[in-house]
C-alpha cells in the first residue's frame, strides 16, 4: 500500500446499524472529491453496506477487504469485521445490532493504536443497547480514555464555539461530589493543551461556568463556586493560563459572551451542551481532546425516528471527517514546531532574506 503524504487514514466505525449512521457514511463520501485527500476504511462488512447502499440508492463505490494491509488509496474500504448476514430493522432498539456496533468500534479503536488508521470518526451508538459483560462504559469516550494515553476530554465543537465538559455522564445529583482541585486543574489544562496542539491558538482564552446559578452568588447559593472553582482559576491564571470566572452559565451564551473565548468549560454535561446545541445542533463535531490518537463524532445521535427514510443530514458527520484531518495536520505542525522552534524560525528569517 503506498499512501501519500496528504491523503490520511480515516477510520469509521459504524455504530448502531439501525440508526442513521451507515446512511450519513455512506453520504459524506458520494462526493467523490473527499477521497483526494483522505482514504476511509469503515469497520463493519462490505455486504451489510452493500445492502444499506441499494436501499438508499447511494452512489458510492464500495471496496470490500479482509485486513489493513490491503488497504487501496482513493477508494471507500470496506474492512470486513464479521462475515454472517444481519438482520436491519431501521428504527429499531436492537441489542444484536448494539454487538455489530461494538465489534465495529473495538476493532477500529485497536486499528487507531495500532497505527493502522491515521484517525478515528465514529457514527452515533445507542448507550442501552451496546451494554455487556465485555462492554460496560456509558460510551465512546469512557472506552477510548481506557485504551489511549491521555486524559479523555469531551469537547464541543462548530468553528469557534468550543465547550468542554468538567463532568460528562454524570448523574445531576452527584456533580457537585465529582468536582476537586486536581480535576478542575487538568480539565482546564487539557483544553488549552487542545487549543495550542490542535487548532494552532498561540495564547488560547478560556471561560469557566460556574457550578450553581449565578455561580453561586459570594456563597448565598451554594459554596463550590467560591470555595473551589474560584481559588483554583486565580492560582492557573496567576500562573500563565488565561482561564477565567467562574461565570454565571444562564445568561453567558444568550449574551454572546462565549464569542470572547477561545473555549468554554461547563461544570456538567447538560449546562454545556444545551446550549452548544442550540446554537450548532446538526453542524457541531464532538471532539475527544487530550488523548494521543484523534477521534471525533457527529453532534447527533441515532435518530431512530428518522433512520430508513433516507433524508438523515450527513453534514455533521462530514464536518466530523474535515476537523479529524485538520488536526490530525495541526498535530503534524504543532510537533514539527515543538521539535526545535529556534532552527524553525532561523529557516523563517532565511526564508525571508532571500525573497
């Protein structure tokens, strides 16, 4: 297999078979113009996709294959992960079809550390269905901080809006019991870690929300955020970072105030993403940051409503494809720089000398 330099390995796992992701997949890379500068390989089985191709009437060209080393640049390839027939009932809650799923991301997530595939975009599962007793996280993110090097942070993201998360799949009553120094610290620095390595912003702005409503009034409501939040963002900022608050989350969106930001980092799951949601539902990519290897998602889920009646938006998942490449570069650069930024800039100046 001879792989150029900028056509990069992007790795899909299916997800749930019955929802919309193989119709969003399949989508994305109709456009023939994606496959110049990135090779897909879908774990799943070339003709479950066949099938799902002849219901939706998709123009993709499909390239089935057994292993990694058959791998064919330019072609949408289709890594066979199990060879028996599956049963697709679109729509449905289907715990066989949540095994497929599992299967599909375990492999590509193997393949991912093993240097195998370049990046990983996954399609939406369903959290119930792929429950086992090989498999017991809340989702992808719990499985890909055990299996990567890291700490696994989930992050939100449509153009310049970025939302990070303190606590994910977290129960609303224990939010509050999860939350230390040591976490919100290492949440704080593997945003802006992000920010630099993986969109290339030098001297990234970060806004902290505030546990309680309106963070917590000087203590009349609630006690985390002046007793915790607030003394752990002085020592970081006093320290170099610029991270600030803790900001009163209600009106910090519906304001705009998000826009002075470089990224925001909610206390739990809903305070973050309902609003990220509002504002970029169907357009945002869901970004794990802080690991050594690149996965991303779409904002959506499996839309059971929707799935088999072949109007599903792919734009979501191909914005997912475009920011994994992105990175994926950014990181390239960000190392060469970090290599020995002084040669670097020593070239820049010659560079500039001769012109």
């Amino acid at each position: 297999m001879t792989k150029k330099a900028e056509n990069i390995l992007v790795g899909i796992s299916i997800g749930d078979l019955n929802g919309i992701g193989s119709e969003v997949v399949l989508k994305t890379f109709e456009d023939s113009r994606m496959l110049e500068f990135c090779t897909p390989v879908i774990f799943a089985n070339v003709k479950v996709l066949s099938f799902v191709k002849k219901t939706f009437e998709s123009q993709s060209m499909l390239h089935g294959i057994d292993s990694l080393d058959q791998i064919v640049i330019g072609k949408i390839n289709v890594l066979n992960v199990w060879r028996e027939p599956v049963d697709l009932n679109f729509g449905s809650n289907d715990e066989k079809i949540g095994e497929y799923a599992i299967k599909s991301f375990t492999t590509a997530v193997a393949a991912l550390k093993d240097g195998g595939i370049d990046v990983l975009v996954t399609a939406p599962i369903n959290k119930y269905n792929i429950q086992s007793e090989e498999f017991k996280f809340p989702g992808h993110t719990d499985y890909l901080a055990q299996e990567l090097q890291g700490n696994a942070l989930m992050l939100m993201v449509k153009d310049n809006l970025r939302v990070g998360l303190l606590t994910d799949h977290v129960p609303v009553n224990d939010v509050a019991s999860h939350l230390n120094e040591t976490l919100i610290r290492t949440k704080i620095e593997t945003v802006k870690k992000a920010l630099i390595q993986d969109f290339s912003i030098n001297k990234p702005k970060i806004a902290v929300l505030g546990l309680n409503p309106h963070a917590g009034d000087n203590g009349v409501i609630g006690k985390e955020d002046e007793q915790l939040l607030r003394p752990v963002i002085k020592k970081m900022f006093e320290t170099g970072t610029m991270v600030f608050g803790p900001y009163p989350a209600d009106g910090f969106f519906g304001s705009g105030q998000y826009e002075k930001f470089d990224a925001v980092i909610a206390a739990y799951h809903d305070q973050g993403l309902i609003p990220f949601k509002t504002l970029a539902f169907g357009k945002g990519v869901n970004y794990t940051a802080g690991l050594d290897k690149i996965r991303t998602s779409p904002d959506h889920g499996t839309a059971y409503d929707i799935a088999g009646k072949g109007i599903a938006d792919h734009s979501s998942f191909a914005e997912a494809v475009y920011m994994a490449i992105d990175i994926f570069h950014s990181r390239i650069g960000h190392a060469e720089i970090s290599k020995n930024p002084l040669k670097i800039k020593e070239k820049s100046l010659e560079s500039k000398k001769g012109n």
